[in-house]
C-alpha cells in the first residue's frame, strides 16, 4: 500500500533538482527602469516587475513578470554563488522585445532588443521607484 511512497520521494527529488533546489521569491518586486536613447538626451523612465527570482543558486527557473506594461510572455533566470541574470520576451504590435540583465550590486544592467523596430536599447534598473540620473 506504501509502495507509491518511494516514487514520489523521487519525483520531488527530481522537481527540486531541476531548479537547483532553490528558494524563490514569489513576492512581485517593482524596479524603475532607465531607458537610454542617446547620449544627449536624459533617460526616459518605466517600470518592470519581477516575480519569483531565485534566492538560493539555481538554473533557469521560470519567472514571471512585466517589462514597460508589456507581461513576460516566456523569461527565465539563473541564479549562481556570484550573479543573477534573467531573460524575457514581451511582445507589442511592432513586434518581439528580447530583454536580458545582469544584477550588479542593487542595479540590474541589461538591453532591450526590440526585432521589429531593429534597435538594441541598454538600461538600467533599480528596485523600487527611484528618478533616473541625470
């Protein structure tokens, strides 16, 4: 009667290897975001949310999220003992984004391509609602 025991045990094994085992926080997290169009010009400002980072070391695990009020349609993030990075894809009527960052300290450093507008945008973003610099 107990014989199924073994196999779930195994199972669950299994699910918690493929996510590293990790911890994640589920919480949605708001970073103001710094969209740098040229050099001249000042940043222009939007928001992301992130929900479900990994905060243990992990491989690519499923987030979810929302990158300039467009909602991830697919993204992953991978967690080591030195860097958090994550990749995202949004999608709006002039085509695909393809968002990817790098945590640094407390700043996410990361671009944006969008392929339907063939432009590659860098940005910046902190946590919380934060003015861009100057």
């Amino acid at each position: 009667m107990f014989q199924a025991i073994p196999a779930l045990s195994a199972a669950l094994a299994a699910c918690a290897a493929m996510t590293g085992g990790a911890e994640h926080a589920r919480a949605a997290q708001a970073w103001t975001v710094c969209l740098s169009h040229a050099d001249d010009a000042p940043p222009s400002r939007t928001r992301m949310v992130l929900e479900g980072l990994p905060t243990a070391p992990a491989r690519s695990v499923a987030i979810e999220g929302s990158f300039y009020g467009a909602a991830f349609e697919t993204a992953r993030a991978t967690r080591t003992a030195n860097s958090l990075i994550f990749s995202a894809v949004t999608e709006d009527a002039s085509g695909a984004y393809h968002h990817a960052a790098r945590l640094s300290g407390e700043v996410f450093i990361g671009q944006t391509l969008a392929v339907g507008r063939d432009f590659l945008m860098p940005w910046t973003a902190t946590q919380g609602d934060s003015p861009c610099p100057e």
